[in-house]
C-alpha cells in the first residue's frame, strides 16, 4: 500500500493532535534498529541490587530498564570522548609540525 505524502510539519502536527498518521506511514520501509539481542547473566552485590531497584522504582521502570540505560549512557560517553581524541590526535600533531619540532625515539639504555 502506498503511503499519502505529506509535509513533515503537517504530519507533526496531526501526530500532536492525536490524528491518526497511519495512512501517511510507509511501512514497506521499516526496520527494527539493532534487532538482535542476546542473554547476559551478571552477578552484582546485594548494595548495588538495593540501589538500582531504588532507582528503578523512583523512575517508575524495571531494573533491566535502568541497567540498559545506564550502560548505553556510558558506552555513548566513551564513543564520544575515543572520537573527540581522535579528531584531535592529527591537529596535535600538525601543531608540533608547524613548530619545526620533531619527535626522536629515546636510546635505550643496556
């Protein structure tokens, strides 16, 4: 089935309006994004146990939600701060360049 076209701030807002938008959706084209998932088992403390069920309940999720969350959060911090270092590593070393330096390798010592 073809879908109706329409501008993106038509179907924003009918979606606010709580229209229904399923006729101007193309579901020939959806995919899940990172569809698969695999079982861990970890073992954690009874302290941290007590503390994430604290936080899932004042969240109003399950524990599994707050472990997800948090490591993705985390995983995402350590992507961005490895390609933040990256993009600066060769500015580095233009820099040392530009300044006539250059690198030499220590003599090791016998």
């Amino acid at each position: 089935m073809k879908s109706k076209a329409i501008s993106a701030e038509e179907f924003d807002r009918l979606f606010d309006e709580g229209a229904d938008v399923s006729p101007y959706v193309d579901r020939s084209k959806a995919r899940r994004v990172h569809p698969l998932i695999r079982r861990v088992n970890v073992d954690f403390p009874y302290w941290m146990i007590h503390a994430l069920d604290d936080e899932a309940e004042r969240l109003g999720v399950t524990r599994q939600s707050v472990i997800k969350t948090w490591l993705a959060e985390k995983i995402e911090q350590r992507q961005a701060k490895a390609a933040a270092a990256a993009q600066e590593a060769p500015a580095r070393r233009r820099n040392v360049a530009e300044r006539g330096t250059r690198y030499r390798a220590k003599k090791r010592r016998r």
